[in-house]
C-alpha cells in the first residue's frame, strides 16, 4: 500500500522535454538494445515500479524483490510465477 502523503510532488517540468527520459528509465536494457519485448522484459519494467516502491515505504523484502527483477541478463530475472509466489510471501508477513 503506498502511502501518498509521504510520496513528493515532482518539480514543475516541461512534460514533452522530459517525456522520453521518464519511460526509457523503465525500459529494459535488451530493449533499448533493438530486441524485442517479452515476459522478462514485463518482469524488468516490474521491478522498477517496486524499486521505486520499495525506497519510498521503506520496505527491504520487497527491495530484494525488485532488485532480482531488475537483472540485466534476462535468462536470470524471476518468473512471474516465481516472482508472484516471493510477492506472497513478503505481503503475508
């Protein structure tokens, strides 16, 4: 559960200047590199949200979650299933 009280308001930014430069952050780096998207790449742009998460509510077992997602060899990033069954575990405790 975010708590968005303690979420910052962003600066006052020129949208269209900063457009690309938002969503390229959550693009994997396969992707950017011309290959096409699938599952992991999913599992990556995942695991930025939960990063980012993660650091605002202070919570560690999803910080460790989401840092698996984020490997940059997608062959060693969680399945969804996998990464559904760690997500369980973290929320149930």
């Amino acid at each position: 559960m975010v708590i968005l009280s303690t979420v910052e308001k962003p600066a006052k930014v020129d949208v269209l200047q900063q457009k690309s430069t938002l969503f390229a952050t959550h693009i994997t780096p396969e992707v950017l590199n011309g290959t096409h998207c699938s599952k992991a790449s999913d599992v990556y742009s995942l695991g930025k949200i939960l990063h980012e998460l993660a650091i605002i509510q202070e919570l560690p077992g999803l910080l460790a979650i989401a840092e698996k997602c984020l490997n940059a060899n997608p062959a060693w990033r969680p399945t969804t299933t996998g990464l559904m069954a760690s997500m369980t575990s973290v929320i149930s405790c």
